[in-house]
C-alpha cells in the first residue's frame, strides 16, 4: 500500500525548529509509546547534537506496560534518559520537571562551576504530529506553572512557560518529520492514526491492522467482537460488520464502515494496550 506525503509545509517547519534550538538547553522529544522508532524523527540526532535530551514515551497508556519499561532500558543503553507518560491523563507528569532537572544536570554541573548561577535550563517539546506535543504542554503548564512574558533582545516574539526556578519551556513545540521514505513506517504510523485519514485506503490499513493483531496478540479480535478467527483479514472485517451491525441495504457486509469502527477502537486502546514495536523486532511487518 501507498502511503502519501505532503511535506509541504515541513521545510518552514525545520527553519523553526532549527532557530528554536538555537534557544534552549534542553531537547525533550516526544515519541509515540506504541512505535517509539516509527514516530521518531530520523534528523533529531543530528538536530540536536550538542543539547540535553530526554524522550518521552506519550500516550503510554495505549501501550503495553511490559514494552514500555523495555523501550525505557533501551534508550537508556544509548545513553538517553526516557521516561513513560500519559499527557491526556496527566500520568507522569508531576515527576517530569525533577527528570527535566536530571536530564540536564550535566549542563547545570558545567555552570556552576563556571560561575553561572540562577541561569534556568531552556528547553523546548519536538515531535512528529499528533504525538501529544500540545496536550503534553498544556498538562504541564496546567500544573502551577506561570508564562513569563516576552523578553525583548533575548527571545523576541517566544514565550517561556516558567516551570520553576530552574527550568523554562518554551510554549511552542517543535514539529518534526518521520520518515518519510519508508512505506513500513508510513504503515505503522497509520495505524497508530499520526496520518491523515484521507490520504489512506482504511480498508487496507485494517486488514493490515487485522493481521497484525492475528500475528502478535491472538485472540484479541475475538474476544472485542465475538468473532470467529479468521486467518483472511477481509474476512475478519466482515465478521466485524456482521458483529457490529455494520450492513448494507439487502444485509451484505458493509466492510468500510467496519474497517472505520476497527481502526478507531485499534488506535483509542479499545481492544487493549497494544505495542507495535519492540526493542529487539524493531519494525512490524
Ligand atoms: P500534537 O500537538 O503533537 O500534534 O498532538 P496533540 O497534543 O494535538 O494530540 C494528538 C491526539 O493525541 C489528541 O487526541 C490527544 O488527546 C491525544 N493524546 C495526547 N497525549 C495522549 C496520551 O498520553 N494518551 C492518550 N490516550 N492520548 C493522548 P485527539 O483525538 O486529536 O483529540 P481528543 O481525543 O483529545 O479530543
């Protein structure tokens, strides 16, 4: 299946970003908790060279627990400090300015030591759409935080979210790419919903979806719709449709609607926690 770009407006996006880390200290990037590599952007190592940095894996609450500690200690082996969290829910949010202080305790090490005292670390939220750059923000600016105002010569035209004495966000995330180039991401990130709808077949996305979930958690389909398994995932869809009521006039299965239904419940942790990447099988199929 073909997965389409429109990239349009990412060159300018870029230019932002690029000025933005300019300004802070600290890179906290946001990934996708179900597909840590997919939504992760291919250039922010590069991006970022020379800052702090500091993952978090959002929306954790859609994915398995077990597979979230192990991105944890993956990242960990590379040398970067993650942590889960669930933005919608606030979940992990209340730790996150003392991980903020962590991640950067080198840098705030190399001030004192310089002299450098009082001076707060800067950092700003990246990641690629949809990721929970926004919901992230305003949970964490919800919780007593104060915007402090523009301040001219410095950091025209931006605003700090001041989250204590030591830390200030910036109030714009950073928005990054994915992969463009490879049709394997696009499928993942699809089925996660990071793309628009109508730039997909959802019919196809769901039987890829389907297939996906006969290969890695069995019996999951079955028990949300009360189907039969079924190796052929249009067939699948179809048993879904029978199941939930999804018919056209003269009682044939209407499979878009069906595919619609399943990929919301798929996406909205309705069949259950689900992780599409793993550690050691870092794409699926
Ligand atoms: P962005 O700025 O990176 O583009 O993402 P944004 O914050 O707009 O979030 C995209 C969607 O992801 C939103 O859902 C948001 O509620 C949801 N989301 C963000 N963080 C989490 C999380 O930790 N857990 C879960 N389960 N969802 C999260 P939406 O469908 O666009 O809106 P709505 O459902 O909130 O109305």
């Amino acid at each position: 299946m073909q997965v389409q770009w429109y990239p349009g407006h990412m060159t300018k996006a870029k230019r932002m970003m690029q000025e933005n880390i300019k300004l802070v200290d600290l890179i906290i990037e946001l990934v996708d908790a179900r597909a840590p590599i997919s939504s992760r952007n291919p250039d922010i190592d590069t991006l970022g060279a020379g800052k702090s940095r500091l993952i978090l894996l959002n929306k954790a609450d859609l994915a398995e627990e077990h597979w979230n500690s192990r991105w944890i200690e993956h990242f960990k082996e590379k040398g970067i400090l993650a942590v889960k969290v669930n933005s919608k829910k606030g979940g992990g949010i209340k730790s996150i300015q003392g991980v903020i202080q962590e991640a950067c305790k080198e840098k705030m090490e190399r001030d004192r030591k310089r002299g450098i005292l009082n001076r707060p670390v800067r950092a700003m939220v990246a990641g690629i759409p949809n990721v929970g750059k926004s919901t992230f923000i305003n949970s964490l600016a919800g919780k007593a935080c104060t915007k402090t105002g523009n301040k001219p010569g410095v950091t025209r035209g931006k605003q700090w979210i001041r989250l204590n004495r030591q830390v200030e966000l910036l109030d714009t995330p950073g928005i990054l790419w994915p992969k463009f180039e490879d049709q394997r991401i696009g499928l993942c990130l699809a089925m996660i919903g990071s793309i628009k709808e109508e730039v997909l077949n959802l019919e196809e996305l769901a039987a890829h979806a389907v297939s996906f979930l006969n290969r890695e958690y069995p019996g999951m389909l079955e028990d949300k719709y009360g189907t039969s398994r079924c190796e052929d995932p249009y067939e699948a869809l179809a048993a879904i449709a029978q199941s939930r009521n999804c018919l056209l006039k003269g009682g044939e299965a209407d499979i878009e609607k069906a595919a619609l239904l399943f990929l919301d419940d798929f996406r909205n942790g309705r069949l259950g926690r689900l992780t599409l990447e793993r550690p050691v099988k870092e794409e699926i199929e």
